[in-house]
C-alpha cells in the first residue's frame, strides 16, 4: 500500500479559495507546498471518480475557477473604460471581434518596388531629355555647387570643385 495522500477536506478547501481569488494553479501548488504534478495528478484522479475525496476536490477547483471567471467578468464589466470590453469581446467572441492576422508576402512587394524603380531608371536613361536634365541635376545636387537648390534645403551640402 502507497503512502497516504496529502489531500484533505481543509486542504481542498484552501486550494479552492486560493483559485477563486485569483491565483494561477502554479501558484497555488507553491502556497500550499505540493509539486504540481500532484495537484493535476488529483484533479485527473477526481474526474474519472464518481465519488470520494478526489471527485470532491475536483468539484470544488471546478466551482473555484468558474467563481473566479464570473469575478473577473464582473470586473471587466464594471471597469468604465471601453478598453476592457474591447478585451472582452475579442477573447469571448473572437470570430466577430478578434483581430485578424493579415498575410503579407514581403518578397512580392519588394520585387514590385524594385522593379518600377528599375523601369523609372530605364526611362530616365532612354529618354534623352531626362538624361541631360539627370545630368544637370547630379551636377546642381550631387557635386555640391553653391546655386543647386536656390535657397532650398540642399544648399547644406558641401561645396565641390565646380
């Protein structure tokens, strides 16, 4: 014969209480000193049982938890802030107020980028008027002459050898 177990009515009892108020089972397993192993090992034992002190214990965490969740529902509810129904909503009824995760292929999307900017280049390059006027602009901007932008914001570049 095995070693009497550690369950009791007044430890059931304080496990219970200690859930309805809020805290998680691990917590409750370290306040009461037992291992969790053992507490899921009790509720599994109080399930399958028809009677007894384990389907008591099992009875008790279940009206515990449910307790606990109806306390929090209430606090949520009672909470003026709209943010805690938005909570609410999207964790109770998620398929109509949960937040939908959208997809998106970044590969595709660079390849678009770099392509329509490959496609403005090949333009540019092709397109002798735009080629001088790219030539006229690199040397206003890129080699820093002093009358690049007519007193706009690039005149902060240095100054070149033009």
């Amino acid at each position: 014969m095995g070693r009497p177990t550690r369950l009791t009515p007044e430890m059931a009892d304080k496990i219970a209480n200690l859930i309805s108020t809020g805290n998680y089972d691990v917590v409750v397993c370290g306040l009461v000193g037992i291992h969790p192993s053992t507490y899921y090992n009790w509720l599994s034992k109080g399930e399958k049982a028809k009677s007894g002190i384990y389907r008591e214990f099992f009875d008790k965490v279940k009206k515990a938890e449910a307790a606990r969740e109806a306390k929090w529902v209430k606090d949520i509810e009672g909470d003026p802030s709209w943010q805690s129904k938005a909570w609410l909503l999207e964790r109770r009824y998620p398929d109509r107020w949960g937040r939908r995760e959208v997809n998106v292929n970044m590969n595709q999307d660079v390849r678009v980028t770099t392509h329509h900017e490959y496609d403005v280049v090949h333009r540019v390059i092709m397109d002798p008027k735009a080629r001088e006027l790219a030539r006229q602009l690199y040397e206003r901007v890129a080699l820093g002459r002093k009358d690049a932008c007519q007193g706009g914001p690039c005149e902060l570049l240095p100054e070149g050898d033009s």
